[in-house]
C-alpha cells in the first residue's frame, strides 16, 4: 500500500487531479538539543475528540477546519474519530485510537527516555479539507503561537 | 499536514511528518516526512500491536536527529 491503488477510481481521480500546494522554500529547523532533552507535540489529522468535545462537522463543504486540544494524559478509552472520509476504513482506529494518536506509546517512550517530556496539549484536527487555505490562515497560527509559549520543540504529525 | 508542519518550521518548531501517500509527498515538500507503505486509516501499521507502532515512531522521530537530512527530507519506513 501508500500508493493509490487502495482508493475507488473515484478518489484516484481526484487525488490526481487535485492542485497539491507546493511548499516552497522548505523552512528548516534544525533540532537543537538532544531527542532526550526534547519536549514533543503530537498532531494529528484524525479527528479524534474526547468524550466532552463536540465530534467535527461533516456538512461543511470544504471540510470542518476546526482544532481541538487534547490533553497529553488523557485516557485512550474515552476517545473518538470522527472524520468524516468514505475513502478509508476506520474499523483499525475506532478498535486502537493510538493507531492514529498514539497518546500511549508517546508516554511509554517519555518513560523509556526517548524523548523528554510530552506537551501537556495535543492537537486534533481532521483532514480532507479540499481548501486549506483558512485552516493554514486563521486556525493554525494563534495554535502554533501556544506551542512557542508552551516551548514546545518537536512535533510529530500523524494523518490518517 | 504537510502545510502545518511548514508554518511549524517557521516558528522554530522542528518537524516530522508520517507520510501515507510518497506521491503527494513529492509535491507538497513538507520539511520531513517519514514515508510509510501503509494503507490509510493504519498510519501506524496495525491496531492493538504496540511494538510495531513504537517502531514507526522511533523511525519518525529519528529523522529529527539525523544531521545528514536536508529539506525537503523524503525517507522512506522500512518494516521490521
């Protein structure tokens, strides 16, 4: 798999036709300290909520660019994916959340020393936004400014 | 991902991205991406198997560290 054979025809299509924003220049941040010394955010495109968070909107044309914050040591058990996507199976996710927001193995691997320490916030948001543009606009700054606060300095992005 | 991880990058975060698509990896040009052979919905290989995710994370997370990487890095996840 990781290619597009997995989709419908339908999807293969429009992942082939769609304009993918091009990042140019690549910014580059070179790490600073050692993955030891490091604290880490997680991010991911799942739309996972907790049990309190209103799931995302699945009506939104363009797709819900919305953010939630989850707490780092919140438990596995209590959270849900809500992405609205037909093109994939969530049976894996909805079974392990830590598939696509692996808030368990991250602490593990705290615990282990391979990294330092964990932020106390994780982002969610969900992906298959056809227009990125407000999501890269309006949500996504004013969150990155709480990460510099919280000195955050690596950050893992997981889609799914 | 790819987009967010960049504005990341501009503020001094250091990124990593995993990547289930290496064809849109290659247009987007995120600043670090670990490609993975998975299907979508299993960024992280199987569910309820935490060796194997703790695997793709140590691999991801690595790239952080490796000095000989220049943007934009494309690595590709070789199963263990």
């Amino acid at each position: 798999m990781g290619d597009l054979s997995e989709f419908s025809f339908k999807y293969r299509l429009y992942l082939k036709a769609y304009r993918w924003r091009r990042i140019d220049p690549v910014p580059w941040t070179p790490l600073k300290k050692p993955l030891p010394d490091c604290r880490l955010v997680l991010i991911s495109s799942a739309a996972i909520v907790t049990a309190d968070q209103d799931p995302f909107d699945n009506f939104i044309r363009i797709g819900d660019t919305g953010i939630r914050e989850i707490p780092w040591d919140v438990d596995i058990a209590t959270l849900r994916e809500t992405h609205r996507s037909k093109a994939f199976d969530h049976t894996g996710i909805r079974r392990d959340p830590n598939l696509a927001f692996p808030v368990d193995r991250l602490r593990e691997m705290a615990e282990a020393g391979f990294i330092g320490s964990l932020n106390h916030r994780y982002l969610s948001i969900m992906g298959s936004v056809t227009d990125p543009a407000q999501l890269i606009k309006t949500t996504i700054p004013p969150v990155v400014s709480k990460l510099v606060d919280d000195r955050v300095d690596i950050a893992l992005l997981i889609p799914v | 991902m790819s987009l967010v991880a960049a504005e990341l990058e501009r503020r001094g975060i250091s990124t990593v991205v995993i990547q289930l698509l290496r064809l849109v990896t290659e247009k987007v040009r995120p600043p670090r991406a670990l490609a993975v052979p998975f299907r979508h919905g299993y960024p992280l290989d199987s569910p309820n198997d935490p060796a194997k995710q703790r695997a793709v994370l140590e691999a991801a997370l690595s790239l952080l560290a490796d000095k000989s990487l220049q943007p934009p890095a494309i690595v590709d996840y070789e199963v263990r």
